[in-house]
C-alpha cells in the first residue's frame, strides 16, 4: 500500500513540475487570421489585439539587448530608431545593426559619436543633428543608391556597390567584416524570425 501511495505521490509532484514550466514560459500564440497575439506568462494569458506593435515591441527589445550588452554607452535613441526605420522601409534590421557597428560600434566610436558628426553608418562629409535623421538619411541611400534593380541586402554583403560600380567602403575586407557581424547578430538574436513575422502581418492586412 505504502509503495503505490508512494508512486501516486511521484506522478502527482511530475505533473506539477510539468504545468509549472509550461506556466513560466512565455510565448506568442498567433491566430490563423493573425490578428490576436496571445501570451502565456506566469499563470496570467494575456491578449493583444495589435501583432505588429506587439512585435516592433519585440524586436526594440532583441535590438537593445544585444547592444548595450557589447556597446553600453550606446545613445537610448539608437535601438528603437533603426528597427522602427527597418520596419517602416523593409530593410534588413540585422544589416542595418551588422554596418554601424562595424562602422562605428553603435555611435561610440568615430564619426558616429555625439561629440563629433553622428555619422552612424561612416556617410562622408554628413553632420547630423540627430541619430534618427542620421539613420533615416541612411536608409534613404541605400534604398537609392544600393537597394535597386532588384538587389537585396544579402547582394551587397557580397558585393557593397551602386549600380554603376561605385564602393561603398574602401576597405577591401568590407563585405566580409559586414557578413561576420551580421552573423553574429543572428546568432545572438531573434531578430530574423522576429522581422520576418512581422512582414507577413504587415502583407496579409
């Protein structure tokens, strides 16, 4: 009698172990018509009536993490400014993050600081006022310049030229540099899949 007590007991401390983990995980739960995101948190669901913002909110924090965990006097304004532009112009958001760090280490080094031209991404002979309208000038040359006749960021980590053949970098090992910290970004975060959700929110509404 003691020995199968003994066995209930048992089970009944697993299938309390089991929903306990399952309780403390949390996760996205998108519906077939992707319109409801519903999270499970603690013992608490939650539902978000807004996807998109749910997950721009989502990549600002993958973004943030990752930087100031390698560039802590990284500018506030720096994280949410580049993923809020990726989303808004479909630019690769890991691409973005992959070429001002290897420009500038998120703005604290170089051109990029605030004490100099704010110049995240090495733009030549650019002063900004701000990051955001450093960022936004960036993404509009590359949208004009680069990002045309159907080429894509992965075109440029290959070859980073315009068009006619204009460079972007001198540096020979430009696009190798820019490929290694774009794959490193992609191993520490979730930001592709993130972006990629997103994207597919954004075309089915």
């Amino acid at each position: 009698m003691m020995r199968n007590k003994t066995k209930t007991i048992s089970a009944y401390v697993l299938v309390c172990a089991l929903l306990s983990s399952f309780l403390a995980f949390t996760t996205p739960i998108f519906t077939q018509d992707e319109i409801t995101v519903t999270t499970i948190k603690g013992d608490s669901i939650e539902v978000i009536t807004n996807p998109r913002e749910y997950i721009k909110n989502e990549l600002i924090l993958e973004a943030e993490n990752y930087i100031y965990s390698r560039f802590p006097r990284t500018h506030n304004a720096i994280p949410t400014s580049i993923v809020e532009h990726g989303l808004e112009h479909g630019i690769d958001i890991m691409f973005m993050m992959a070429q001002t760090q290897i420009e500038t280490n998120f703005g604290t080094l170089g051109a990029g600081r605030e004490t100099s031209r704010r110049s995240l991404f090495g733009v030549a002979s650019r002063k900004y006022k701000t990051y955001n309208e450093a960022i936004a000038d960036y993404v509009s040359i590359l949208k004009k310049f680069y990002l045309t006749k159907g080429r894509t960021e992965q075109h440029l980590m290959r070859k980073y030229t315009t068009s006619r053949g204009g460079r972007y970098a001198e540096n020979p090992n430009y696009e190798a540099e820019l490929r290694g910290a774009y794959a490193f970004i992609d191993k520490k975060t979730n930001i592709k899949q993130l972006q990629h959700k997103y994207k597919n929110i954004k075309e089915e509404e």
